[in-house]
C-alpha cells in the first residue's frame, strides 16, 4: 500500500469517533506500530485533528469532509461475496439488506467497474427452505439488539427435547449452521444452541442486563481459555 493511501485509510478509521489503538491501527493496515506512530504524527502536523496518546489510543476531535476511498476491483469483489453470503445464509433480513447495499455501491461506483459487481464468479450457495435461516436467526439479531429474553424449545444431539429461557448474548456462524450462545437460566451457566435444532421459539417481554460472569466476553475468555489445556 502507498504511504498516502495508508494516510487516507489511516483518517478514514479515526473517523468513527472512538479510541483506537496504535495496536489496532497497525493490524488493520499491515505495518508496524511504530510506523503508526509515525504517521500520526505527520498527520497531526498537517492539521488533521487527532487527539490522544500512545497507550491509550487516538480519535478525531471533529469530523472532517473527506471523501470516501474509491473502490478497486478486489474490493468490490470482496463485497459481492459478502452480499452473496449474507442473501444465502444471513437470514431474510440482512439478505435483503445486502442486496440493498450492492444497489447502492451499484449507484455511485464508475461505469467501468459495473462488471466487476455484476460478473463474479464467486457463489455462496443454498438449498431447500430452512426455518433456522428464514425467521430463527431474525428473532434471535432482534432479540439480542434489545436484551430480551428467549423462550425456546430446543431437541438435543441424543434426540431429547428441553424448554430453556435464556439471555441470547451473540451469533456465531460455522458454515453450514448458526448457534446462540446465550446465558441459561435452568443451567445457571453458559449455553450453546444451534439453530436449526430450535423447534420453538418466542421472545419475552423481560429484558434483561449483562450481569459480570454472564457477558459475551466472559464467554469468549472461557473459551479461549480452554483452548490452552
């Protein structure tokens, strides 16, 4: 990557108003963190507005009018196979959103890359109507956006059905299915739920907060810890 493009994309990741690290700006552009420092730096003595410190982490004091980057090829390939993905395996909600967005890319980017976005050859394919991708991933998005709790029915790997309420906490999807990891209330302890094996269910009117010991996080450092032995 150019140095000026690295600037660009460099402004373009402190624009969304939170703290980022040099650690984190250094993985997402592929360079070392003391060339983040660098280029913080330079920007700053040209007038870009970055405010904060290393160790801590940097932010635009106020938006500025930039325009955005312009698409290549490889990015706009990049986003079509993602829209694909979504539209096959991310549920009726996001699909439809994702055919909206490449509408929108459609719009605006020049004429000579059109075929790029039309011409793809890379598929994310899906057959048959599964339930767990029509309307079960929905509810759970929705659910999990408003800190509702979920009342399922859920059959087991050994065939067996049990009724669980439970705190959904996040989504993860394996390529072929999608799970909820979700704090359960019969169990008082993590749970993981694939959806398709989800026969029934039904969001509450109760909300819930994430107590310490029952967030998302919590979950993913268990895990990783486990991964250690």
């Amino acid at each position: 990557m150019r140095r000026a493009d690295r600037l660009f994309q460099l402004v373009q990741i402190l624009r969304n108003k939170r703290l980022v690290t040099a650690r984190e700006l250094a993985e997402r552009l592929e360079v070392s963190e003391r060339t983040i420092y660098r280029d913080i730096q330079d920007l700053s003595l040209s007038g870009v507005p970055v405010e904060g410190e290393a160790g801590v982490g940097y932010h635009l004091r106020y938006s500025l009018d930039i325009p955005p980057l312009m698409f290549t090829a490889a990015e706009i390939e990049a986003l079509v196979v993602g829209a694909r993905m979504l539209k096959a395996w991310g549920g009726s909600e996001l699909g439809s959103s994702a055919q909206s967005v490449l509408d929108k890319i459609h719009a605006v980017i020049p004429v000579e890359l059109h075929r790029h976005l039309e011409e793809s050859r890379l598929f994310a394919m899906r057959f048959g109507v599964r339930e767990d991708l029509e309307t079960t991933l929905d509810t759970c998005r929705h659910a999990i956006a408003q800190r509702r709790y979920l009342r399922l029915d859920y059959q087991r790997a050994d065939h067996e059905f049990s009724q669980r309420e439970v705190k959904p906490l996040g989504l993860f999807f394996w390529g072929n299915v999608w799970t909820l990891t979700a704090w359960c209330e019969l169990r008082n302890d993590f749970r993981t739920f694939r959806l398709d094996r989800i026969r029934w269910l039904d969001t509450l009117e109760r909300g819930f907060e994430e107590l310490p010991g029952q967030t998302l996080g919590d979950f993913v450092r268990l895990m990783r810890q486990s991964e250690c032995y």
